[in-house]
C-alpha cells in the first residue's frame, strides 16, 4: 500500500518544483511529438527531393531541407522515436545487468563481492564514451548494437548504486528478523531488498536518460550509431557539419533536440533525486 501511495505524493511534491515541472513539460512535449509523428508530419522522412536540396526554413519546410532535399522537420520528428527508444532501452538493459550484479555482490559479500567489483572497476576506468564507442565500433553499425555499446559501459554505476543499498538494508534489524525465522535468501531479496534498491537506481537512470541520448547522438556523429538514412539526431547532426555555416539549419535544429533531451531528463532526474533522498533520509 505504501508503495501506491508514494507515487502521487511524489508527482505533487514534482509539481511544487519549477525545474521539475520545466523538465516534465519539456520531456513530455518531445515525447508526443515522437508519438504523433506519422500524424504531424508534413513529408515521409526517407522521401528525397533533390529539386528541393539546402532550402532554408520556410512555410514549405518549416525547418528546411537538406542536402538530398528531405524535409528536416519530419526526419526531427521521426528521429525522435530512435533516440527515445535507444536511451531507454540502454537505461533499462545497463541498470538490469547493474541491478543484479550489485544484488549479488552486496548480499553474498566475501570473495564474490570482492571479484564482481574488481570487474566493476575495470570497466569504470574507462570514460563511458569512449567504452561505448570502442564497444560499437567492434560491433556493425544498428541500432540494437548502439543500444549494447551504450548498455554495458554504463552498467557499473547501477551495480555500486545496488550494492551499496543492498549492505545497507541486509544490516538492518527486520532483515536479522526475517533470517531467524528462516525466511529464504530468494524471499529476503524479493520481499526486502529488491524494493529499497528499485526507486534508487530508477531516479539515477531518469537522470542517465540524457546522457544516453547524448551518447547515442556522439556514436551517430562519429558513424559508429545507426546507419543512414535512418533519421536519428546524431547523424542528422553530423550529415550538416560540413554545411554549417552555410547552411546552418540542417546540424541546429537536430541539435537544438539534443539540447532540450538531454536538459529535460537531467531536470527531470535531479529533482527526483532530490524527493526520495529527502523521503529515505
């Protein structure tokens, strides 16, 4: 009961915060219109015109065209739905893998705690970028091969995270409680756990949302994310970067999306973090 109830009082103590409301408004703004992009969307994002190339922002194109003439409004909107699927599906997958090694370290402890870590810290060594991107260049060019790159060089923060919350809770009186009575290590884990380590690593992954975009957009810029011609933000980015002080309109305005993402998740996510730390405190 306690858990359904916590999660209206956390959307009006979201409401009573500007930032908070700023990210909602700007996240929900962007997720629409990716929803509702076949029923916006003035021209089929793939559609070449080459008649129509480099025309600049007009009624026509609100956002102009590019150098094969696709309108860049429709290829925003439709890119939008890549990028969302690629960042969450990242977050989700990176704070599984996370989840359940920190689980399995922080309650068995010993040398498995000792040797799960270890492998934790090599992958932290490295700057997440940079694993992500030697990961996707050792894999081909695809969206699902992004989503893994950028899936396990984030998983590590997610394992500390859960490790660390679960030696916490399993030094706790109920847990004692709960093992002299014989309760199970599956029901402590389930029942106990598992439940205080969800809302934390949920709150760190709203707030690596942004970030996954804006690696997702890094892998495209470089050619190591999703093939052309799909349209996603990072490739569209650097499809006009050549253009850029010509034709500025084709690397901005794919930009400008990347911009609001990665600041409307990060608003989102720090102002969540900011309720439960002062509910778990």
């Amino acid at each position: 009961m306690g858990d359904h109830m916590m999660m209206p009082e956390t959307l009006r103590e979201l409401m009573r915060r500007k930032l908070g409301v700023a990210g909602l408004i700007i996240i929900s703004f962007i997720i629409i219109l990716s929803l509702i992009a076949p029923l916006i969307a003035p021209y089929d994002p793939l559609d070449q015109r080459l008649d129509e190339r480099l025309q600049p922002p007009s009624s026509k194109h609100l956002m102009g065209t590019d150098k094969l003439g696709r309108d860049i409004f429709s290829r925003i909107l439709y890119g939008g739905r890549i990028s969302l699927f690629i960042a969450v599906s990242s977050v989700v997958l990176a704070t599984l893998i996370g989840m359940l090694i920190g689980l399995i370290a922080g309650y068995l402890g010993g040398r498995i705690d000792d040797l799960l870590m270890r492998i934790t810290d090599m992958f932290m060594a490295f700057p997440s970028l940079i694993l992500a991107l030697a990961i996707a260049a050792m894999l081909k060019p695809g969206m699902f091969n992004v989503i893994t790159a950028i899936s396990l060089s984030s998983w590590p923060q997610y394992a500390r995270m859960a490790r660390a919350v679960t030696i916490q809770v399993k030094n706790e009186p109920y847990i004692e409680a709960a093992v002299s009575i014989g309760a199970s290590n599956t029901r402590i884990l389930i029942g106990h756990i598992i439940p205080m380590v969800i809302p934390q690593v949920m709150i760190q992954g709203m707030i690596n949302l942004g970030g996954a975009i804006l690696t997702a957009a890094g892998l495209g810029f470089l050619g190591f994310g999703v093939p052309p011609p799909t349209p996603e933000w990072g490739l569209m980015v650097s499809e006009g970067r050549d253009l850029i002080q010509s034709h500025w309109w084709i690397s901005t305005f794919p930009g400008l999306m990347i911009f609001l993402s990665v600041v409307g998740f990060n608003l989102l996510g720090d102002q969540l973090r900011d309720i439960f730390d002062v509910r778990y405190r």
